[in-house]
C-alpha cells in the first residue's frame, strides 16, 4: 500500500498539482507588460535599433502571482526531489531496497528530506525577499554583491549540489551496490552467451 | 599587441581548428566500425564522458545566446543556469547507470535502439529517431549559423581579410566540424568535447575575472548601476515575467535528462560505476563555464546604461564586443577559441545522433534490419546532415532561429517520459510513449507555426513537456504494458 502510495499517489499529486496552479495563472488577468518594455533609451522604440528591455514596475507585474508561482516552484521542486530519490532507489539491489534495510533506508528518506526542505526554504526566500524588495525597489537590500533575491537565485543554483554528494558518498549502497555489481556481472555474461550461441 | 588583436584572434581560432582537424584524423584510425562510430565501443573514461557531457550541455548558445539574454533581459536569463545543476543531477539519478547496464546487456548503438529493446516497439523506435532528427536540425541549423556568424566578426576586424560573405563563413567553419565528425565519428566528438570543455572552462574563468575588473565596482558596481536605471532588470525575474522564468527552470531541470546528445554519453562509458567520478566533474565543468554567461552579460548592460559602452543593435553582439573592446588579445584569441568550441562540442554530438538516426534507427524501424556499409553510410549521411542543416540556416530566416529554440523541448518532451522515466518505470507502455511523443511535437510545433502566447510568457516548450509527461503517466496507467524481455527486465532490476 505505502509502495503504490509513493509509486503512483505522489507523482499523481505533483502532476495533478502543477497543472491546477498553472491554469490558475492562466486563468488571472494579465498585468499590462508583465514581460517587460523596450527600455526607453536603449530599446526598441527608439530609431535605432537598440535591443534592451526594461521589466518596469514589480509590483504591478507580480504583486497578484507571487503566491502562484511560490506554489509552481515549490511543486517542481518537490517534483525533482522524488525524481532524484526515485532515480536512487529504483535497483531492486540498492541497500534501501533489500529487507532488514530500515537503517539504511531511514538515512536515505532522512537526508533526501532534508534536502527537500533546504531546497524548499531556499525557494521560499526568494519570494519572500522579492516581496519584501518591493516597498522600495531602487534600495533594496544587497546580499554580497547582489539583491538578496537575485542572490539567493544562487544559492538556488548550487542547492542541488547536495544531492550531487549524496550520489558520491553512497554511490555503492543506493545506486550500484556490491550486489548489484555481481548481478550486473551475471547479465552480461549471460547475454554474451546467448549473442553467442545466436551467431553459431 | 593591441594592433595584432585580430590577427592574435585569428592565429587562436586557426590554431584550435588544426587541432580539431588532427583529432579527427587520429580517431579516424580507431573508427572501423558503426559500434566505434556511434558508441566509441564503450570505452570512453570518466574524465572524457564527463567533459563531454557538460560541454555537449553549454551549446554556443550559452556562450553567445547567453551574455546576449542578460544584456537583453537582464536577471531573467540566469534561472536556465539555475537549473542545470539540478538537470544533470536528475539525468545522472536517473539514466546514468540505467543506460550503461541496458548498453551491457543489449549493444544498442543509439537511443532509438535502445528504446526499441526496452518497448519492444519498431513503432517506438522509429518515432523516438523522428523526435531525435526534427530537433537536431533544428538545433544544429543555429549552431552552424552561430559558427558562421562568430568567425564572420573574427575576419572583418582582420586588415587584409576584410568582410567575407556568411555563406563562405558557414562554409570554411562547417568544413572542419564535418571532417572530424567523418572521420572520427564520436570518438572524434568526444575528444574535441574534452578539449574544447577545457577550452570553456578557462575561458570563462579568465572572463568572468575580465569582466569584474573591466567595471568599476565590480559586480557590485554593475548592480548597483542596472538597480538605479532598472530596479526589475537585476531582480530575481529580470525583465520577464516570473512566470517565463519559473516555466524556463521547468524545462531546462526537467528536459536535460532528454538531451539525447548528453544522454547517449551514459552508454559510451567503460564501467558502469564511472557515473560516480562523472557527475561531480560534469557540474562543476558546466558551473564554471556558466561565468562567461553571467559576467559579459551583466558587465556589457551595465557598460551601456552607464553610457560607457555604445547599446548594441543586436544583443547577441554582447559577447563578441566585450572580447574585442575590453580583453585583452591574448585571452580575445583563447575565448574566440572557447566560442567555436562551445558551438561545435554540440553540434557534432547532433551530427552523430542525426546520422544515427538516419543510417541505422529509421531504416531499422522499417525495414527490421540494418543497412549493407553502414559505417560508409554514417559518414555520408553526417556530411548530408550538415548541408541540410547550413542550407535550411542560411535561407530559413526566422525560422531557424525559432527551431533552434524548440530544439531542446522539443527533444525533452519527446524522451523524458519515454527514456528518463520509462527506463525505470516497467508500468511505462509503447502506447504511452507513442502518444506522449505525438503529442510533445503536436503542442511544440504548434505553438511555434501558429506563434501562440501562452498566459504570463510561460513557455510553450515547457507547456509539451508538461502535455507530454501528463500523457505518458495516465495513460501507462490506464494500458496494459507488454511482457519486458526477461533480460531488459532484470537490467531494470539492477
């Protein structure tokens, strides 16, 4: 039941999910250039033809959407996390998946978690510096040598490098282990018998 | 040295390509056959595959297309960097060792192939190489143009070469990437990917450090100044909207587990394990290389609003002006380098994808069997591929550069829920593949021909992948899969 739950209920969820928050962006009035103008000395208005955009005022173009696209960002990063653990545990001989494996699979969702929630909590400040940067816009706090939310687009960046090390250190307990090496081995020397046993 | 800038340039770009040409000639001799040709017969390490895949990634799009988009657009641009760490990570999780142990077990020498074994569908195969050949034109037609455009800017500034006609540009340049990818065919490919990576990586490194010290602040100086001018252009959405970027990110995490010029990398490999020491090093190779991106691009808009710099008719001209007006030769001659570098390490993994597709998964499809001369044909079909694709991007106009632009949804909606998830799914079925791809070109294409603007700018390739995966995963559901070969089954299993 639990398995049928994550294998079939959760990616149900995400996609069912992802589509009612994108019809619901669909579905609100659109904000007059919310995809930015020609900037008025260097775009495209102008004779010449300069090609620079200008995104305008921030309230205007996200103020109603901010909770929306909170919610789209948080769904695909929910979505990429399953994917990643997924993609982890799949082999029927990962260390997670044998029985008498509670330890290990306790790490595995326990730190699979916690990058879930860093993921999420570094989503979320993004928005919510973004919300707060547009009371003034023009001094908005800097994070190192940008605004904070245009820095923690960043950190955003990198965060998926912690599951980049979780493949590393458990590489040979989730994705290839000891176990699944020798059958990997079985395999191909079965199926080099029978390439052989075809050509004779 | 000043007055020898262009011909320092020029000297570089001469050189690199001499040494693309002499690749070439040297994996020529390890190419005897289709398995050589296509797969490198599995024998790539680590450190090449690994290379090879970060820099098959960070196409001359990012190079040029990229400082282009921020000058443009300022911030919006840097979410589609944000979301190639989680891209290759989930490609990794999820293809690297599938496809190695699937390679092992049934010998596939192309994507398609491998599809077929996995669905046991001809149907499937041949859909997946129609997927794989409309975006590779499309895809390759842009990078071909880029390389025509880039060596355009480097011989006009040369005293006594003057302006040379595109056609010639696209000609000399296209030259050299279809002899190596003749000659060598994806050994020639992953051997130039990995100099060329490294070519990226000091490039961007040596002009991200440029460009800091090329304005006065540094990137906080060019922040400051974009925020004063334009509070938006430096805020985490840029001048897009939210929405666009956020639809962008979707794509490019999701869709780079099916970029089938990455992906097909996973079966070259020499052991399975080697996807361990890979993904680190393709990360951080992309990361790196993503600097040239951010630092031209934000030092070029800040250049101009601060009136030091005159604004660029042309945004995609971000880059090469920063290389002429403000590097100095040296590193102008080593990044012009880096450009034709990043153009070619992509376009010859589509060469190689396309003539595979041509040569042995389409005449498979139909036909059940592979063609007589394969090899030749492989070769014959990579120069074809090429003059289709130089000729369809010196007289499409607009549209080659629209293509190029559903090239990479195009692939992602078409072979993420096929490969990336059906791969690992045995649930998946040929019918929902079939549907999921039908409906992946129908919506892309579509929303390109009928120029369709999605609510708020979300992106209309991110829309099909979106259509695509939703297809794919409701109707696996509601249809019978067929019985998965017992060895495919247990290569699943490992």
């Amino acid at each position: 039941m639990r398995e049928r739950l994550v294998q079939y209920g959760i990616p149900t969820f995400l996609i069912a999910a992802f589509w009612v928050v994108t019809l619901a962006i669909f579905l609100l009035p659109e904000p007059a250039n919310v995809d930015g103008v020609a900037h008025p000395d260097y775009g495209k208005e102008r004779e010449q033809s300069h090609e620079m955009a200008r995104g305008g005022a921030g309230a205007e173009r996200h103020g109603a959407i901010l909770v929306h696209g909170w919610l789209m960002i948080a769904l695909l990063a929910s979505a990429i996390v399953y994917l990643l653990a997924w993609g982890a545990s799949r082999g029927t001989q990962s260390s997670v998946a044998t029985a008498g494996a509670g330890r290990e699979r306790a790490k595995f969702i326990g730190l699979f978690l916690l990058g879930f929630l860093l993921f999420q909590v570094v989503l979320a400040a993004i928005f919510l510096s973004y919300r707060a940067s547009l009371v003034d816009p023009p001094n908005t706090d800097f994070w190192g040598p940008l605004p904070t939310a245009t820095s923690l687009v960043f950190v955003a960046w990198i965060t998926p490098a912690f599951f980049v090390v979780l493949y590393v250190i458990f590489f040979n307990r989730w994705i290839l282990s000891p176990r699944a090496v020798e059958k990997f081995n079985e395999l191909v020397k079965m199926s080099r018998q029978s390439q052989q046993q075809e050509d004779t | 040295m000043e007055k020898f800038r262009p011909e320092i340039i020029l000297l570089f770009v001469i050189g690199y390509m001499s040494l693309c040409v002499g690749i070439g000639l040297w994996a020529m001799r390890r190419t005897r056959s289709t398995r050589d040709f296509f797969m490198a017969s599995r024998h790539l390490g680590f450190l090449v595959a690994s290379v090879a895949v970060f820099s098959s990634l960070m196409s001359g799009w990012g190079f040029v297309g990229g400082p282009g988009l921020v000058y443009k657009m300022g911030a919006s641009s840097f979410w589609i960097l944000c979301a190639m760490i989680a891209g290759i990570a989930l490609a990794f999780f999820l293809l690297a060792k599938r496809l190695r142990v699937i390679a092992a077990v049934r010998d596939p020498i192309s994507l398609p192939d491998a599809v077929g074994a996995r669905y046991k569908s001809r149907s499937l195969s041949f859909l997946t190489a129609i997927a794989i050949l409309l975006g590779v034109l499309g895809y390759l037609g842009t990078q071909i143009l880029a390389m025509a455009w880039v060596l355009k800017n480097i011989l006009v500034e040369v005293a006594f070469i003057g302006d040379v006609p595109l056609g010639v540009c696209l000609a000399l340049s296209s030259a050299v990437l279809v002899f190596y990818c003749v000659t060598g065919g994806i050994i020639a490919s992953v051997y130039t990917d990995l100099f060329q990576g490294l070519i990226m990586v000091v490039a961007a490194l040596l002009v991200f450090a440029t460009a800091i010290a090329t304005f006065d602040g540094g990137l906080t100086g060019m922040a400051e100044t974009l925020l004063a001018d334009d509070p938006e252009s430096i805020g985490p959405w840029g001048t897009r909207s939210m929405v666009c970027c956020l639809s962008w990110y979707f794509l490019l995490a999701v869709g780079t587990c099916g970029q089938p010029h990455v992906i097909t990398k996973f079966m070259m490999t020499r052991r399975v394990d080697d996807a361990r020491s890979m993904l680190p090093v393709s990360v951080l190779g992309y990361a790196l290389s993503a600097l040239l991106w951010v630092g031209i691009g934000l030092c070029m808009r800040a250049l101009v609003v601060e009136g030091g710099h005159a604004p660029l008719n042309n945004a995609d001209e971000a880059a090469p002006e920063f290389l002429q007006r403000y590097a100095h030769p040296l590193l102008s001659g080593v990044v012009f380098a880096g450009l034709l570098s990043a153009i070619m390490s992509t376009a010859d993994g589509f060469l190689n994808i396309g003539a595979a597709a041509v040569v042995h998964d389409i005449p498979r499809a139909i036909r059940g069997k592979s063609l007589k001369n394969e090899l030749f044909w492989a070769r014959t079909a990579t120069v074809i591929i090429a003059t289709v694709a130089a000729l369809f991007a010196l007289y499409s106009g607009e549209m080659i550069a629209l293509l190029g632009v559903v090239g990479f949804s195009t692939f992602a909606a078409a072979i993420v829920p096929t490969v990336a998830i059906g791969f690992n799914w045995k649930r998946a079925t040929a019918l929902a593949c079939n549907l999921a791809i039908l409906s992946a070109l129908v919506v892309n294409y579509g929303i390109l021909l009928l120029k369709i603007r999605l609510p708020y700018e979300f992106d209309g390739g991110a829309f099909s992948l979106l259509v695509s995966i939703t297809v794919f995963f409701f109707v696996s559901l509601c249809s019978t899969p067929r019985k998965i070969d017992p060895d495919m089954e247990a290569a699943m299993d490992i």
